[in-house]
C-alpha cells in the first residue's frame, strides 16, 4: 500500500510538472525546433494547438491520481490504528501536505524553471495518455464546451492569438540583453519609423541645394561643379515653380561650355512628390515601388517644404552612414565642460536618440521650434529655460532664429 501512495505521488507529480511546463512553454522557440527538426519540439507544438484535449488529460490524470492517494492513505490509516477519527484527520493532512509539496508546488517551481526542455520530454507520454483516455477527455470536454458557450466564452481563433505589433515590440525591447547592441538598436528604430514622418527627417526648404534654370550657365557650371548631392532639385525662379531633379552624374560627359538650361532640361527626371505627413516606413515602401530615391515633400495646397532621400530614411534605422554636407551643419553636436552646444537647426528626434533625451516631439520639430514655442518670441542669449527636465542656456541667436543653444548635463544630487 505504501508503494503504490508513494506512485501516486510521483504520479502526481508528472502531472503537475507537466501542466505547468507545457503551458509556460515558449511557442516561438518549440516553432523553431520544430522547422529544425526536432521531433518533439514537433509532438509539443501539435499538443498545444489543441489546448482543451491536453489540459483535458492532464487534469483528468491528476484527479483520479490524488483521488487514489486519498483513499490508500485512508486504508492504510485502517489498517493500521483502526476507525479513529483523530487519525484519519492526521492522515488526510499528511497526505495533503504531501501532494502539496511533492505533488505540486516542487514539480511546478521546476517546470516553470526548464519549460521548453521538460515539455519536449512530457510530450511523449502525454501524447500516447490523450490516445489512452480520448473518450474520457471528449466527454468532458463536451459539458466544457457548452458550459462556456453558455457564459458567452468560446476559444479564439489562432489569428486572434498573435502577438500584436506592441507586444512584438515590448519582446523585442526585453530581448536586449540576448541581441548584440546594434542588432537590438536596429529593431527598435524599425518599430519606431512607423510613428515618424517625412516631415521629422526632411531637409528643410531654406536648406535645400537647387538649380535655378534662369541664371546663366556660368554660374549652373559653377554651381554642378561645389554642389555636395549627387541628386539637385531643378526650378525656374522659384522653388515652388519646381521643374524636374537631374543627377549631376549625367552631366559629367557635358562639356563645361555646353552646360546650360536646355542641356540640364534634357537629363533632368519629373520630381517625385511626397505628401507631408507621410509615415516614413510608409515612403520606403513607395521609394522601393516607385524606384526613386529622391522626394520633394509638399503641403496640402503644394508648397515645397523639403526634401526626403532615401538615405534619410534607412539612417533612422541603421543610424548614420554618410557624411554631413554643410548646408546640414545643425547636425552637429558638441560638448564642453558644462554640457552639449547644439545648433538650433537639430532635429528634436536626433538629439533624444544621440544623448538620451525626452524632448516632446508632438509638436516642433527641431530644437529652435522648441525654444521659439517656449517664449513665444525671439528669446536674448544668455536666457535660460528648462524643458523635460532639461536646463537650456541660448548662447546665439540670428536673426528670427535660434542658431546655438547649450543643454546643461543633470546635475547629480550630492
């Protein structure tokens, strides 16, 4: 008697280690065992895709086993003292203590510890079990099933199961100490780009470099010949009166004295318009579709605001790549001994990613919009501020614009 209480306990335990280890069982990982081959990882998957059976025989098992243990433990309390009520209480307590600590609470600290592994190995037996005990497990299941319809609760469909694109991120954001740095810092930027926009990269329309048909071809020579863009947006006395981008490489076989209005007009391409607001995961599809790498970013009512390259857009998730040109100069970033001078033309986006900020970017996109929406004016240098948590000093401004401003590195309490 006590061999087969001892069984029932062990019994018991397989049961309880293996509810625990196939429900805590990753199902990524099993599906990529499984496309590896491995047979059980295959077996485990198969089981969970049918999670009323499996819990079905699970649990079926352990009843009927702890069922068992109570009742040898009662006979066996017979047989030995006989029908004395204070030990059959002492009975029915050691047994539950024992199923408690040998039967459950053990077995499951260790499956929840080693899932994949144990429920590789459980899917075997439980496997062969579901077989064993399908008509008992496909009658239970029928009152379950209509106990849940009748609570207006039903199992979701494996679509409705899938991680959603916040999840994914949030796994992907806890997954960095296992992925190398730049791995982990390339996902997270993909999972960002859909939340950013043209307008958050774009050059700026006072910053762009572009070709005026109606000057001379001295200065259209003078002009190819410094520009630092492989790609120049061409007009005729406006940037609004835009009329076409030529690549500066098709005019490489052009004589210098050839070089003039009509001959730019002959190799130029019809501009690529981009609407403002357009998501940026959104553009790189359109610039694969539309094989262009070159946008002109425009208004509602078709004003130029700005350019958008291809380049921009796989920087926000590679990080920089390419060298910046001049007329790109707020990109820059320096340091001295009381914090970081910033150019008032950076982006709002690119100082949170390069020093570890919070700036609001709900609403201006570079530091200069910020300060600007701060005091509602033209602030002196030498004024000071703080926003998110960050104390700023204006050291230049020019003009209608704020050209430097110093971010103060935080002050550690002492």
């Amino acid at each position: 008697m006590a061999v087969s209480l001892v069984c029932c306990l062990i019994g018991s335990a397989f049961f309880s280690m293996a509810e625990t280890a196939m429900m805590a069982a990753n199902r990524y990982k099993l599906r990529s065992l499984t496309k590896a081959g491995h047979q059980g990882a295959k077996l485990t998957t198969q089981l969970l895709s049918q999670t009323d059976k499996l819990l079905g025989v699970i649990l079926l098992g352990n009843s009927l086993i702890n069922a068992a243990a109570a009742a040898l433990a009662t006979i066996i309390t017979f047989r030995l003292i006989g029908n004395d009520r204070l030990a059959l209480s002492v009975a029915t307590v050691g047994v539950t203590f024992a199923i408690l600590v040998f039967s459950e609470a053990t077995p499951k600290i260790v499956a929840a510890t080693y899932p994949e592994k144990l429920a590789v190995a459980i899917s075997f037996p439980l496997a062969a079990l579901s077989k064993v005990f399908y008509p008992a497990v496909w009658f239970i299941n029928l009152f379950v099933r209509l106990l849940l319809t009748l609570m207006g609760l039903g199992r979701k469909p494996a679509s409705e199961q899938n991680l959603t694109p916040e999840e994914l991120r949030l796994l992907v954001l806890e997954a960095g100490p296992f992925v190398g740095k730049k791995h982990h810092s390339i996902l997270m930027n993909l999972f960002d780009l859909q939340a950013s926009t043209v307008d958050d990269i774009m050059v700026p329309r006072r910053q762009v470099e572009a070709l005026d048909l109606n000057e001379n071809a001295a200065v259209l020579c003078e002009q190819l010949s410094t520009c630092h863009h492989t790609r120049l947006p061409v007009y005729e006395g406006s940037l609004d009166s835009l009329q076409g981008i030529v690549h500066t490489r098709k005019l490489l076989n052009v004589s210098r004295d050839s070089i003039d209005a009509d001959a730019i007009r002959s190799v130029m391409r019809e501009p690529y318009y981009i609407p403002a607001g357009t998501p940026l995961f959104t553009q790189l599809q359109n610039f694969q579709e539309n094989h262009r790498r070159l946008g002109c970013v425009v208004d509602e009512y078709g004003e130029l605001l700005g350019l958008v390259t291809i380049e921009d857009i796989l920087e926000q998730i590679i990080g920089e790549f390419t060298s910046n040109t001049p007329s790109q100069g707020g990109a820059r970033i320096s340091h001295d001994q009381a914090g970081y001078v910033v150019e008032g033309s950076n982006l709002l986006r690119d100082i949170n990613r390069r020093l570890g900020m919070t700036f609001p970017l709900d609403g201006p996109k570079t530091i200069n919009g910020l300060v600007i929406e701060y005091f509602q004016d033209i602030p002196e240098a030498g004024t000071c501020m703080t926003v998110a948590g960050q104390r700023m000093e204006i050291l230049q401004t020019q003009g209608r614009s704020v050209k430097a401003i110093r971010i103060y590195f935080p002050v550690n309490p002492s």
